[in-house]
C-alpha cells in the first residue's frame, strides 16, 4: 500500500475554458502532468451555487454536475494543483488523503 492524495474538482457540464469544455481542459492538464489515474463522473442531479439541476425527461439539463477524481501521490497532485487552479480559480476542489492499492496483473 502506498500513501497518496486524491483530488475531486466539481464542476457543470457547462463550465468552459477559453471556449473549450472545462473537463477537456483539466484531463489534458492531468495527462501533461503525468497523474497516475483521472476519471470523470457525471452527476445525473446535483445542488450547487445555481440551484438543482437535474436530468429529467421534461428538461434535459446541460448544466448536470461533473466531478473529475484526481488519484495519485501528494507530491504530483501539489505539483499539478497550481495549473488547474490557475484555469479554475472559483471551482469547487477538495483532496482527501487516500492508501493507494496496486493490484497486479496476472
């Protein structure tokens, strides 16, 4: 086992930088920074600063909510946190200390 930290952005489907999706903008960010593991979830309700927002039939939402989970070691997550804070410096971003598990390939 290993210590590490895992980083979770929250943002809107909607969200953009310079008139590119936001998460495309974090995962080339994430890649270039050479993070272990990123993945994206998309939320199919959330409650934020905008109100709820949800994916029902009657009003199929664009503003749904996005987390990005970050996973790696403290020292490439604080190495990377500075570049993404510069592109989002109002999102939402929380870290949590994690043990990382490493299953082997068989």
């Amino acid at each position: 086992m290993q210590e590490g930290l895992c980083l979770r952005i929250y943002l809107s489907e909607s969200d953009s930088i310079e008139n590119a999706p936001a998460l495309e903008s974090i995962l080339e960010i994430c890649q270039k920074a050479g993070l272990a593991g990123v993945s994206v979830l998309r939320g199919i309700e959330g409650l934020g600063k905008h109100g709820v927002h949800t994916a029902s039939f009657l009003g199929l939402s664009s503003h749904l909510p996005i987390i990005i989970e970050v996973v790696d070691s403290s020292e490439k997550i604080n190495q990377a946190l500075p570049s993404i804070q510069q592109v989002l410096p109002t999102a939402l971003m929380v870290t949590l200390p994690i043990h990382i598990i490493q299953q082997s390939e068989e």
